[in-house]
C-alpha cells in the first residue's frame, strides 16, 4: 500500500504544481528561447522539474526514515538547485559539473553508493579498491546524470525513457526487499506521469536542467544502490540506462573526431538523427521509446545471467545502432521529406476518416466501459471501508454546489473528486480475497482495461474534431496496461500494487479522452457519478452483504 500511495501521492502533486509553476515562468525568466538548434518554435516555460522535484521527494520524507534517505535527498536537492540555476542564467557546463560532483560525492561517502563488484569482469570474489572504486563510481553518476540531461531533445523524451527506468527499477527493488528504493522509483514513476500529462506532443512546459539531471542522478544512485551487492548482475545499469548512456558516448566521441570540444551542444543527438531522415516528432520519440524499451526488457530478463552476456548485448545493440547511423547519413538516406509526405499514422487516419463510422462506435464503446469499469470497481468488494464512504459523503455536496460554478470550474471540480476517488475504489476492489463469479469478474476487469486503453487510442487517432491528440504516452500507457497484468497469477500478491497503478493510469486516460470529447457537456457524467458515490454511502455503512 505504500509504495501505490507514494506513486499516486506524487502524481497528484506534480499535476497541481505545473500549471502553477508554468503560470510564473515568465516572471521567473525560467523560459526555453529557441535557438538555432533547438526543435521547439515557441518560448517555452522549463519549470516542470520543480514540480517533478516536490512530487518525488515529499512521498520520500513522509514515508522513508529521515536518516537514511537524507544523503540522497539533500544531493537531489543540490542537483535540482543548480539545474534550476542553470535554466535561469544559462550557467554553463562547468557550474553544472561541480554540483554533480559535489552531489556525486555525497552519495559516494555519506550515503555508501559505490561499485565494488563488476561481477565476473574480475576475479571470482575480487572487490574493487578504494583508489578505483571511488573515482569509477563518480564518473558513473556524473556520466549517467549528463546523458539523460542531453537526450532532453525532444517532448516527453527524456520523460519517458527515464519512466521505462525507473519502472524496472522499482520492480527489482521490490523483488530484492530494498523497501526504499522501490519507494523512490514509485515516487519518481508518479512524478514522471504528472509531468508527461504536459510535455508529450505538442508541450506546455519543460523539465529543464533541474527536471533531467534529477532523473540522471536517481536513476543511476538507485541502480548502483540496487545492484551492488545483491543477486543481480553488477552490469544491469549499463544495460537499463544504456540508450542515452550510448548516444551520449556516440555524439562526444563525434565532436573530438572533429576537433570540437565533447562539451558544446550541436544537433548530432540521436533523435536529431531521426529527425533528419523524415520522421516527425512523435515517431521520432517513439522509435527511442522503443529502443529504450528493449534494453529496459533486456535487463529484466537477464537480471541473473552472466556478466560477458550483458555486456555482449549491450555493446552488439549499440555496435548495430552506430552502424546503421553511419550508413544512412553515408548514403543520405530520407525515409520521407517531412513537409511534403504525410507519415504512416497520418495516412491510417485519413483513409480511415473516409467514414466516422468507427469513431462513432468507439466514442460510445468508451464511455459504456467506463461506466461498466466503474460499476465493477464499486461492486465488487464485499466490504466497503467506511472511510471511503465518509470520502464520498464530503464529494457528493461539493459536486452539487459545483453546479452553479463557471463550465471550466466544473470540469476541474469533476476531475479532482473523480481523481481522488477512484484510485482507492480501484484499489480495494483488486486487494480483497476472491473467489468463484468474483474471481472471474476481477479478472474481466483486467481485459476491459486492456480494451478501454486500445479505446481510447482508437477515439483520438480517429476523431475529426480537435480534441485530446494523441502523443507517445499513449504508447507509454498502452505497454503498462498490457503487460503488468500479464504477470504469472500465481503470483498476484506480489504485483497487485502495479496492477492497480496500471488500471488507474488506463482508467483516467479513458476518462481524460471522454471528457474532452464531451467538449463541456458534464451534466450527465456528473449525475453518473454522484449516483456511484451515494452506492458507495449506501455499501460502507449498511450491512456487508448490500
């Protein structure tokens, strides 16, 4: 329970806190100006990491004993400030590389993150010495807290493949017992999605320096802290963080074969890349999610394989990635000019918008699973904590007083009451013992979850009205949902948590799209709703058997 409390609690907090950051970027002169190099058009406000920063930590502090995760915390802390700094003033590399240093060093000495072992690279029971150790483990976490700094190219880039990370490893931190890595990772998986909700395609605000050199620093302390010294192999962050670790090494190495200094920026990054042979933004970001994926899932699988095999691996992927880099701008090859030929997602859409047939279908297959999805997630306990209905007591008159309140407002009011809600509802619904017609219900859920994100992408992908458009979260949410629940049943308990995480993720994406697509029409799904919430009244303080 607390590490889905930790994750929805971060969430929550990052989505209040960007549009309230975002609104005082300008005062702050905390604005991306394009430039030369950059693929944005519009001046644009980089005060997400703020947000993401005090949506991760706060779970953090409430939660996790001050004395352990204080090194941590106050090294984030110095990270964030100096990045934050940094996309005030325009810093420069240097200023940055002596915070992640001094940070770097926090870790290493106060909060015990070293590589000591590289498995069987060494010999059997060999550890690494201090001399070795030490300087080897600060350019692991400067090198890492850097790349994932620089793949910040595009929208949701660093984002997403940062969430891919950091997914992984909350498992493996759960599945080894370390209860406060697999707490932060839930908590930096929560901030990563409240942000994303702004910054896929096209973006609203950025991370900045201070939002991406916190994932660098996290994600590589939490690897190094999960790995080192337990049943995996020593070579799984190498692996997990290896893509932007690989394009990073890639354009340094690019920039002193032309007698350029490693350290100035240019557009040789690898989606810069991706851009030039004609795929647009989104595909571009989707091929990286891909990649990224793959050696995530890589990682997983070969958790307690051999060392050589890892590194085998992850050098073959990224011996293969160079080369076929090298060969298409050899032979300047195009997949397709940008601004003459629609992509293959844009065709799809067109041919099928000959007819509004399928969406005229899907838009209602939506909102009946919603409301199916909901009914199940109320009904299906057999006991209903009366907590939860006191919580609905409170929603029911706040929701009828919201009538009176401008469109907007109701709309805010709708999503608040719904958002803190349902994820509870959903929870206790899958935690509780079940058995026979239950059991077969709970499991129905997890299909109608499946179906209501293949839904919901089916509605934006094919609607005709500018609405909620599709960006790679979709992709994002689509793998979640489709292989959390997919885990051995035998196993449930031990992934219940992500289960619930991955239905409300589904659920509020279903829900996100139906609202827009209601375009202010909210009488009928608030009367919905405050019809479930008296059940709810109903089923908490009446007998179990209501």
């Amino acid at each position: 329970m607390v590490y889905f409390s930790a994750l929805l609690l971060s969430l929550f907090i990052t989505l209040a806190l960007v549009p309230v950051f975002r609104r005082y970027a300008g005062q702050l002169r905390a604005v991306d100006v394009p430039d030369e190099r950059k693929v944005h058009a519009m001046p644009m406000p980089r005060t997400g990491g703020l947000a993401m920063a005090t949506g991760t930590f706060v779970p953090v502090i409430l939660w996790l004993p001050g004395a352990s995760v204080l090194p941590l915390v106050l090294a984030s802390v110095l990270v964030v400030a100096v990045g934050f700094w940094d996309d005030l003033k325009n810093l420069g590399f240097r200023a940055k590389f002596i915070a992640q240093i001094i940070a770097a060093l926090v870790a290493i000495f106060w909060g015990g993150v070293q590589i000591r072992s590289l498995g069987v690279l060494l010999p059997e029971g060999q550890i690494l010495p201090d001399f070795i150790a030490i300087p080897l483990t600060l350019v692991a976490i400067v090198g890492v807290t850097n790349a994932i700094n620089l793949s910040d190219g595009l929208d949701g880039l660093a984002g997403g493949i940062s969430l891919l990370s950091f997914l992984c490893l909350g498992y493996l931190g759960y599945q080894s017992g370390n209860v406060a890595a697999t707490l932060i990772a839930a908590s930096v998986c929560g901030a990563i999605f409240g942000f994303l909700r702004f910054n896929t395609y096209p973006a609203s605000v950025f991370m900045g320096d201070a939002g991406s050199q916190l994932l660098g620093f996290l994600a590589i302390t939490l690897a190094l802290g999960i790995t080192q010294g337990s049943s995996y192999s020593p070579l799984l962050p190498l692996v997990l963080l290896g893509f932007p670790v690989f394009d990073t090494v890639r354009v340094m190495m690019e920039r002193l074969g032309r007698g350029r200094s490693p350290f100035v920026a240019d557009r040789n990054h690898f989606h810069h890349k991706l851009l030039g042979l004609g795929l647009c933004h989104s595909e571009a970001v989707l091929v990286i999610y891909l990649f990224q994926g793959t050696l995530t899932l890589g990682a997983y699988l070969l958790r307690f394989h051999s060392d050589w095999l890892l590194l085998g691996g992850y050098l073959g992927f990224s011996a293969v990635n160079f080369a076929i880099l090298f060969w298409a701008e050899n032979e300047k090859w195009v997949l397709r000019a940008a601004t003459t030929s629609p992509g293959p997602l844009e065709r799809v859409k067109s041919r099928w918008h000959v007819s509004a047939l399928p969406v005229r279908l899907a838009f209602p297959g939506l909102a009946w699973l919603l409301l199916l999805l909901t009914a199940i997630y109320l009904l299906l306990p057999e006991v209903l904590p009366q907590w939860l209905g006191w919580g609905a007591v409170v929603a029911i008159p706040v929701l009828v007083a919201g009538g009176w309140l401008d469109i907007r407002f109701q709309g805010i009011l709708l999503r608040s009451v719904l958002y803190l809600f349902m994820p509870f509802l959903i929870y206790t619904s899958q935690v509780q013992d079940h058995e026979g017609f239950g059991l077969r219900i709970l499991q129905s859920s997890h299909l109608g979850s499946l179906l209501l994100g293949l839904l919901s992408v089916l509605v934006i992908k094919l609607t005709r009205r500018k609405g909620y458009q599709a960006t790679p979260l979709d992709f994002l949410i689509l793998v979640i949902a489709l292989i959390v629940p997919t885990f051995p049943g035998s196993q449930v308990d031990q992934y219940v948590l992500v289960i619930v995480a991955a239905k409300i993720v589904t659920f509020f994406f279903g829900f996100e799209i139906h609202l827009v697509e209601k375009r202010g029409k909210l009488a009928q799904t608030k009367a919905i709703f405050l019809v479930f919430l008296a059940i709810a009244v109903a089923r908490s303080f009446l007998p179990t058997n209501f």
